[in-house]
C-alpha cells in the first residue's frame, strides 16, 4: 500500500503525462477542483501521497523486523537457554520442537502442570486433556457465581506450557490474599479465563485460545468434556459423598468413583489428539480427583484402549490423605482398573528415589507416606514396569519436570 502511494505520487509530481495513469489522475483534479485549481491540487495530494506511502512502508517494515524477532529471540525459545544462545540456534530449536512428536497428556492438579513443564523441552505438538470437576477454592466460587467450567487446572496447564515472559506468568499465577474481600483467594489467572469465557459467550475454547496467544503457549489445553459435571463417590461403607473437595477430604475408603450426569460428550479436539498421537501419558496426579475423572467421561476410555501407541501411567510419588492412603504402586493401577472397565495403559512408570528421612517425617505428620515401588505386582497385573528416579525434593516431595519428560520419552525412542 505504501508503496503504491509512492509511486502514485511519484509519476504525478515528477512525471506527469509519462505514465497513462496521469490522465485520468489529472482529469480526477479537475472535476473535484475546476480547472484553475488542478494543478496545485495535483501537486498537493501527490505530496500527501509520498509522505503518506513512505510512513506506511516504514511502518510495515519496522513491524516485518518485528515480528521476525519474536519469532527468533532465544528467550521464547527454550526457558532454560543461555545468554551466548544465538539466534541461529534459536531458530533450530523451534524447528525442532515443531517437528517433535504428537503427545497427549491426560490429568490435573499440580501434577499435570508438572509434567508439561518437562514436556515443552522435547516437543511443541503437546495436547493437555485438563479435568473439569474441581469444585474448591477460587475455582469453586467462579462455578457457582457464573456456572463456567473451574478454571484453576486449565490456568495451570496454560501456565506450565507458557512461553511469556516470566512476570505474565506470575501475574497469571498471582493469588489475592485474604484481606481482599470479594477477590480474597481468587488467582488473577482464573479471572480472567472467567472473563474470557463470558466475553465469549461461554465459549470456553475460544476463550482458551485467546489465552494461549496471551501466554504464548507450547502446545494446546482442551477440557476433557465441556459440560459441567460433578463427582461421586461410593464409600466402602456404603455411603456416597457429592462433589470433588468432599471426596477428598473424607477420611472414608473410596470403593468406586462416578460422574453426574454419568453420560457427557468428550471434547472432540481430545479424541482427535487422542487418535493423531505418537505417546499418551496419565498422570502424575490424585488417583480418584485428577486421573480418574477424565477417564470416566463417555467414550475417552474406548479411545485410549484403540490407541496403538504407547500409554504410559505415572505413578504418584507420595500418597494423598483421604484418597489413596497407603496406597503402593500396584495399588494405585488397581485403582484405575477398578473404575474404568477397559485397559487404557501399557507401561507404568514407577519412581523409585528415595525421600530424605526429614522429608518423610514431615509427610507422616500429614498421614502422607512414599509410594512403595512394588514393581513385581505391576508385572503380574500385565503391565510393562518403567522404573526411574524421578523424583525433585524441596520444600515438597513430587516429581522432577526434566527427570521424569526425559523418561517418558525414552519409553517412545527405545
């Protein structure tokens, strides 16, 4: 456009009759103008014309040049990228990540979240299938007030997979304390999915998509179903418990876990990443609220059975009070056995590092206790045993981003 002023302008100030295009241009003068004034009007607008063609391609090249950065800085890369990373090597690195294999990652929670982390360094073709059931906190609150899927694991997931500049991501992340009144426990993150999806019209994917722009994202995250639904538990007393933070904060053994309404469609997006996929991954996460919930949904299950890649489950590294106390390894498979009535795994994948006694300490005063690696029951059960010390030890004990991507994906290279 810029260019074609400048020629406009040009061949009418500098040219004039050289060019067709001069007569008509000067007869157009004339009839707005008259005939006295057509020639300065002419001259007039050919310079409006020259100034206005050389901003406008000044501009589009400042905005190519632009552009062409963002596409090459070695910051929105690889987070772990060095400051001698040139931009040469940034562009391979995203090259390389764009042809990384197709990776499905089914859960929730911290977990998840987790697991993406470590994910994002070996490919860019990553789908987070998120659970919808969580009920609790700032999530919870947004459910009932605007009656939206919670947003708290979908943030999580954008979060984990975020290329942004750091302080995006913490701005996402960022919590109101408890002296905020109405904002009080709510993350600006679910705020502004829950903004996003009514400025939608409830169109949560659009308003994910929007999302992942923002963040700049590695991958994409789709919920498991969008319609609202809410679990339930039988007890091993008989009794039944509604609603997610219910469950878990029971103290009562969980027999078998259900959905309501039990009957939802899948997102379609999940059962095509689902049948495209190179590896499948499930879990890390709570067994009965974060694992199982997404597998519950009509029709996922049938279609990681189909799958003909490898399905790799990852065992949790410390057990959860309420829900999967004393839980072994094996334990945590027959858990998933006794809820989904098709195989939907192959490969278990166990950690087998141990937490510092300090550690363990401080988790049995929380009735938290180490995932015994009973490796041999997984094998009778029919399960192909990837074992690994996967596990990161701070202030918690879970698993390491790096140390557990790298072993999932050696399960698809051997």
């Amino acid at each position: 456009m810029g260019l074609f002023g400048i020629i406009l302008s040009f061949q009418s100030l500098i040219l004039p009759g050289v060019m067709a295009v001069d007569g008509w241009w000067i007869e157009l003068n004339r009839r707005l103008f008259g005939n006295d004034r057509a020639e300065y009007a002419t001259h007039f607008i050919g310079g409006i014309l020259i100034f206005g063609g050389i901003a406008v391609a000044v501009s589009g090249y400042r905005m190519g040049l632009r552009r062409l950065r963002e596409m090459l800085d070695p910051s929105t890369v690889n987070a772990g990228s060095g400051p001698g990373t040139t931009v040469v090597d940034a562009y391979k690195r995203r090259a390389q990540l764009a042809l990384g294999p197709r990776v499905v990652a089914i859960g929730g929670g911290t977990g998840l979240s987790t697991l993406l982390r470590g994910l994002k360094n070996h490919t860019a073709n990553i789908t987070a299938v998120v659970t919808v059931t969580d009920d609790g906190g700032s999530s919870g609150r947004l459910v009932q007030e605007m009656g939206i899927l919670p947003p708290g694991d979908l943030r999580n997931c954008l979060v984990a997979l975020a290329n942004a500049e750091g302080r995006m991501t913490d701005l996402f992340q960022h919590r109101f304390r408890t002296a905020a009144g109405s904002l009080s426990g709510h993350s600006i993150g679910n705020l502004l999915l829950a903004a996003l999806i009514d400025q939608a019209g409830g169109d949560v994917d659009e308003a994910l998509r929007v999302a992942s722009e923002v963040l700049n994202i590695r991958g994409r995250v789709v919920p498991t179903t969008t319609r609202s639904v809410v679990l339930r538990a039988q007890m091993e007393d008989g009794s039944e418990l509604t609603g997610e933070t219910r469950i878990a904060a029971s103290d009562k053994r969980i027999r078998r876990l259900y959905l309501d309404p039990p009957q939802v469609e899948p997102h379609p997006a999940a059962l095509e990443a689902i049948a495209e996929a190179d590896l499948i991954i499930i879990g890390p996460g709570s067994v009965y609220t974060s694992v199982l919930p997404n597998l519950l949904v009509e029709g996922l299950a049938n279609a990681l059975n189909q799958a003909k890649v490898p399905r790799v489950y990852v065992c949790n590294v410390m057990t959860q009070k309420g829900e999967s106390d004393s839980f072994t390894a094996a334990e945590h498979i027959m858990a998933l056995e006794a809820n989904i009535p098709t195989r939907v795994v192959d490969h278990v994948l166990v950690n087998t590092g141990v937490p510092s006694s300090q550690a363990l300490e401080r988790y049995r005063e929380s009735a938290q206790e180490f995932v015994a690696p009973d490796m041999d029951r997984i094998h009778a059960l029919g399960y192909t045993v990837v074992p690994g010390d996967l596990m990161s030890e701070t202030d918690v004990v879970r698993h390491d981003p790096v140390r557990l991507a790298n072993r999932v994906m050696d399960i698809l290279y051997r």
